[in-house]
C-alpha cells in the first residue's frame, strides 16, 4: 500500500488538510479518479459526476457574488451516494405522492439542491443556476418550497428542516396505517434529509428528534455534515456535543462513516433502510469547501464566494478542464433520473389501479386526501351544523366552542390529525372522535407533542407539506414566541397548517404577565399571509373552524379564550358575513360612532350600545373575528360595514397597534400598551379598563372631540 509522501508525490493535487478531528482521510485527484486513504485502505473512485455537482455550485455562487460553496462542496459524495442508488422520485413528476421525501435542512447550502435537481432532469434549467440568488428567480438563496421544480420545503432557519422532515415521517406512518393493506401498499416511501452543526445547535433539534424516536419513524434517514466549521469558524470553541452519544440517548440507530466515501456512505444508507423502527443519524465526516486548495476547512469557504483566483485553483486541484456551468455529456447521463423516475412512478400507477379495484372506498378516500379536496357532502354537513350551533349557542369560553366544533370537524374529516404542547386539556383539542397517536396505534389522530410549542409547529408543517394530512397543533396564545418562526414559514410557503391558540388575554387571570398575551395578536396579524381568527361565541368559532379546514394556501390561527363569553343572537344575513371576517351585529338607521370588537369584547360593546342609546347616541356594532379576512374584502363591503365618516371606538383585550391599520387618526381604541398583571380575571379586566362604562365614557370622548 502506499503511504501518504508516495502518493503526494504520485498525485500533485494533494488537497485534504490533516485538521484536527478531521485526520481520518486523505484524498488526492489525478484525472477524475479519486484517491482515498481512509483508515488504512486505498479506494478509487469515479468523480466526474460529484464534481459536476462542486462545479455548478461553485459556479453559481460565484456568478451571483454570493452564497454558501463550502458545503456542496463538502457534501457531494454524500449527495451522489444518496440520489444516484437511493433516492425514488421522478423528475417529470415531481408530485407523485409515493416519491422518497428529501429536506435539506442546512438550506444555506441551497446549490447543492438545485444543482441535483438541474442534473436528475427537473425543472431548472443551467440558465435558472445562473440566476441564482437574482429576483424571481427558481434559485433564490435558500431553499423555497416549490413542488414543480421539486424543493419539498422551505429552510434556511437550522434546524426547521429536520422538523419538517419528521413530520413528513409521521404523516406517512399515519397515512400508511390507514391505507395499507397486507397485499397492496400505495404508501411506502422514505424521507432523507442534510443537516449540518447548526442545525444540531438550533434547540428545535432536540425538540424534534427526542420526539422522532419516540414513535418508531424507521423511514426517517438523516446525513449529519460533520465538517466542524461554521461563519465563526471551528466549532469546537463553543460546540463540544458528543453528538453521536446524544442520538443514541434519544433512541435513534447511529452510524459514523467517511463522508468522501462513496462504498461507506452507501452501505450506511442500506443499514439504514433496514432499520424499520428506529430513525436513523448517518455521521459524515466531511471537509467543507472539499476541493479549494487554500480555503478547504476554513470559515473563509463557509459563507462567501471563492473568488476567481481559487475558482482556478480549484479547477486545476480537482483536474476539472470544463468552463463555467459546462458539464459534460458523462455527467449528465450519470445523473438524469427521469427514465428510472417514470418508471417507479408508472408502477405505483399500475398499484393504484389494483388497490382501486380491489378497495375501492379506501383508494377513493385516499385520492381525495391526496388532492386536499373536502368531501363532496362536506358543505351541506356544516350548514346543518351552523345552524345546530346557531340553535344551541350558549355562553361559555370558546377554548369550550373550539371543543365542540372538533367533535363535528374532527368526524367529518379524518384527515384532520390534532395534538396540543402538553396542554390537551386546556386547549380543547382533544374531540369525541380522536384517539392517541402511538406505535401501538399508529393511525391515531391526536398527538401528545409535550412541551415542544416550536418543535410541534414545524412538525405540523411537514405533516401538510407531505400531504393526505391536515394537522391542528396548539398551546397558549403567549407561547407563540416559542413557535413563531414556524408560524412564519408556514405564511411563507403558503400551506394551511391550522394553529390553535387558547387563553388569549389578560382574562385568564393569576398565572401573571408570563402567561398573558398582549403584543401577540398585533404579530400574527402583521404576518404576511397569515389568517387570524378570534371568534365572540359558539356560531363565530363553527364558521372560524371552517375557513381554517377548507383553506389552500394560507395557514390559520384561531384565538380562543379561557374566561366564558356570551351567546350572541344573529339573523340569517349576519350569519352569511361572518365568513368575511367582519360584520354588524348591530345596525343604526343613523349610527352616530361604530363600536368594534373582537372575541369576548363583542358583547362587552354590545352592552355599551345599549347603554349609550339610553344617552340618545346611537351606535353601529360591528364584531370582527378576522380583521386579516376583513382586510381582504372589497373597499365596498368595507365601507359597508364600518363607516368612514363617524367616529370609530375598537375594543380588544390587546395591544392596539393592529387596529390603525383601518382608523384614522380621530379614531380610538381601547387595548392594552403594558404588561399584564396577577390577579382574577374579572379584577384585571376592569383594571384595564374592560367595562362597559370605561366603553360608554370613551365613546362620549370621541364625539365631543
């Protein structure tokens, strides 16, 4: 065998570093063929197909001045291990529902993706490379969910994408439970996913994956890039995790491989598709930026381009003689996956048909679920059902009419799959119709996430990018912050997750400013995309329910309360504008002020209309469950309900901010600008102002202003 002076004098184009921890290999370049001694073996390896994929990545970041090479570069064995022997999906078909599901969690290496979907025969074209990170292009800087073009998820934020991963896992368990027979199983797929170091210093990691193990997601199969640097440099001055030993705690299969070794790297993936219970962590030892003769394994290829003097370089180190975004006909041929794609897909059409002739209910119920349709009676039911909680409204928290409502949702749609952040009880979400998740039942509906508000959200969020499943998660309106950026991606890729936030202001009473939200509604509602509900009763949660359940491309939040609220009587017009996110409930022939409100505050103005027309003011009443949903009504419709020529006075339990976005400057709002307070809820509630005289008295102030 040779040593390493024989082969650096053979092979001039030595260009592994001996870094510390990263001394395990050695590689060296002659023609295309890949030497490595790794461990004391020599082993070649082709690697002009893993070079394409260094070299569109390299060159696309250095066209656009900008972007992440190091880590392309540093994980393209890995890549061609993975998407050249593994990887089912089909390039001409990028929605085909039984596909493998691939999340590139360390989305800053977003090149290394498009550059695997430009070569396997997506569309994205070597023009569509050039464009990266330019405006509107299908290349922006991190990942965009995007199915045409086959980007399974939005990431960028570390450690999102191995959350949305796992919940992809778990839809296609559930989903699996559901559909599958002994004899023909239409769902039988794996979900892969590449994360780096930050995304296992992100605390959303331990969130997801202490959670992934818990319930058996065998087909959940993951690539640690261990290459030891991030933008500060090397990563053992402030990240010294015994990773491997922090995987095997959670429960999960761990193996360690040469992550610029082809044969390894493969062996680890057949292991681990065998594993069917525990999810599985593939630790790859890599060099980042694994190529550059003077910036691999430094911070300096992390973050920014080469620059043309190492581009050259690097060609030269790599023996790469091809110009800029040329690839070789070699190249391509290796990689274009659209033959073998059509063909997995064709099968599995061929599948579909026996399991459609053979099972005909469970293969229609499952195409409906696949098309995100609602069922064809779906509408017809909820009329009956409105009218039932028009019928039956009675006073009570709409944490309470939020429960009720699922009992008929929850039954009516089975793909509706709920869970709560340790706080079932509390947050209603828990239907008539539900049972546990588990591995003793895997097709359970309800999911006991504990304490994982952020880990929970960004779960929920693969679940519906997976698809066949629509997922309910909840906690305490206050702990959004926890779960926001999830929140976030959800509007940003416009997928319906439904959200479900309970104990809604200051009302809930002694567990204090920690537990109270104030600010919170004002940043949902800020939120791009992002549909707000915060029902008055029974009637308004039923029509709040059914926005959130039938929408396509907008996530819902739906704010209830702890403290009981009124039942309020409509007529059958005001019951056709609730979906409009604004309506009167109570109507002036010639209104002198509007009153406003939302959730329990509706009936505190109803009751201050009153009082104010024994004072000879006469006052509209207009309750707002969405103002996000009103906003995007009609000028018309708008002005119809709210007067823009009287004085407006809004009442919510809240920060005020949001409100101005449809007040002049004349106009007032009661709401709350500090944090709450311990105490009974009725004692803060009139602490802050929240009664009907405070109402009365404000109202009067407006007029004689």
């Amino acid at each position: 065998m040779s040593t390493k002076k024989e082969l650096r004098s053979q092979y001039p184009y030595f260009i592994s570093k001996n870094v510390k921890n990263l001394n395990y290999v050695y590689a060296f370049y002659c023609k295309n063929i890949i030497i490595i001694l790794s461990n004391g073996e020599i082993h070649l390896q082709h690697t002009v197909p893993t070079n394409a994929l260094r070299f569109l990545s390299i060159d696309a970041v250095e066209k656009a001045k900008s972007g992440h090479p190091g880590m392309p570069m540093g994980m393209a064995e890995i890549a061609t291990a993975l998407w050249s022997k593994h990887l089912n999906h089909n390039p001409s078909n990028p929605h085909w529902f039984n596909r493998d599901r691939f999340v590139l969690s360390n989305g800053h290496g977003s090149m290394l993706l498009y550059s695997l979907l430009h070569l396997t025969g997506y569309k994205l074209s070597i023009d569509d490379l050039k464009d990266f990170r330019q405006l509107k292009s299908k290349t922006p800087g991190h990942p965009e969910y995007d199915m045409d073009i086959g980007v399974e998820t939005t990431t960028g934020p570390l450690g999102q994408g191995i959350a949305n991963a796992i919940g992809m896992a778990i839809s296609e368990k559930i989903l699996a439970a559901e559909f599958n027979e002994e004899d023909i199983k239409p769902i039988d797929h794996n979900t892969y996913v590449f994360l780096g170091d930050g995304c296992l210093m992100e605390g959303i990691s331990h969130e997801a994956c202490s959670f992934a193990s818990t319930h058996n997601l065998g087909k959940l199969i993951c690539f640690y890039d261990q290459n030891g640097i991030s933008i500060d440099g090397e990563i053992e001055n402030w990240f010294t995790d015994d990773s491997v030993k922090r995987f095997d705690s959670y429960g999960w299969q761990t193996i360690c491989v040469d992550g610029h070794n082809i044969e390894e790297i493969d062996k680890a993936i057949i292991d681990a598709k065998s594993e069917i219970n525990k999810p599985t962590m593939i630790f790859c030892k890599t060099t980042i930026g694994f190529g550059s003769p003077n910036k691999s394994g430094t911070a300096d290829v992390h973050g920014a381009a080469l620059g043309e003097e190492e581009v050259i370089k690097t060609r030269e180190a790599l023996n790469w003689d091809y110009d800029a975004f040329e690839i070789p006909k070699e190249a391509y041929d290796f990689w274009d996956s659209t033959k073998k794609g059509s063909a997995l897909n064709s099968d599995w059409d061929n599948l579909i048909k026996s399991y459609d002739k053979k099972y005909p209910d469970k293969s229609s119920e499952l195409q409906r679920r696949i098309k995100g349709d609602l069922p064809d009676n779906f509408e017809d039911s909820f009329k009956t059902f409105l009218l039932e909680c028009d019928g039956n409204n009675t006073s009570m928290a709409t944490r309470k009419c939020s429960k009720a409502c699922l009992d008929f949702f929850v039954k009516e749609l089975p793909e509706l799959v709920g869970g709560s952040a340790d706080l079932t009880p509390s947050n209603n979400t828990f239907s008539s119709s539900s049972s546990v998740f588990s591995n003793e039942n895997p097709s359970g509906n309800h999911i006991n996430y504990g304490v994982r508000e952020f880990g929970m959200s960004a779960i929920m969020n693969g679940m519906i990018l997976h698809g066949g499943i629509k997922p309910y998660g909840a906690t305490f309106l206050v702990f959004t912050d926890y779960a926001r950026n999830a929140v976030r991606l959800s509007a940003l890729m416009g997928i319906p997750s439904i959200f479900v936030y309970t104990h809604d202001s200051v009302a809930l009473g002694e567990d204090g400013p920690t537990h109270q939200p104030i600010e919170h509604m004002v940043t949902l509602r800020s939120t791009p995309n992002l549909n707000s509900w915060r029902p008055a009763d029974l009637v308004e949660t039923a029509v709040a329910w059914k926005e959130a359940v039938k929408s396509k491309k907008t996530p819902t939040c739906l704010i209830f309360s702890r403290q009981g609220t009124s039942a309020i009587s409509r007529t059958e017009d005001q019951l056709s504008l609730i979906n409009k996110g604004g309506y009167l409930i109570d109507e002036s022939d010639n209104p002198d002020i509007t009153l406003i409100a939302s959730g329990s505050e509706v009936q505190l103005v109803i009751d201050a209309a009153k009082e104010l027309k024994n004072n000879s003011i006469c006052a509209n009443v207009v309750s707002m469950p969405s103002l996000d949903v009103f906003l995007q009504q009609s000028e018309t419709f708008q002005t119809s309900i709210i007067n823009p020529d009287k004085p407006i006075l809004v009442v919510e339990c809240s920060h005020p901010n949001s409100w101005y976005r449809i007040l002049d400057r004349k106009d007032k709002v009661i709401g709350i600008e500090s944090f709450g307070e311990s105490a009974p809820g009725n004692e803060l509630l009139e602490h802050f102002g929240f009664n009907t005289q405070n109402v009365v008295n404000s109202a009067k102030s407006l007029l004689n202003d």
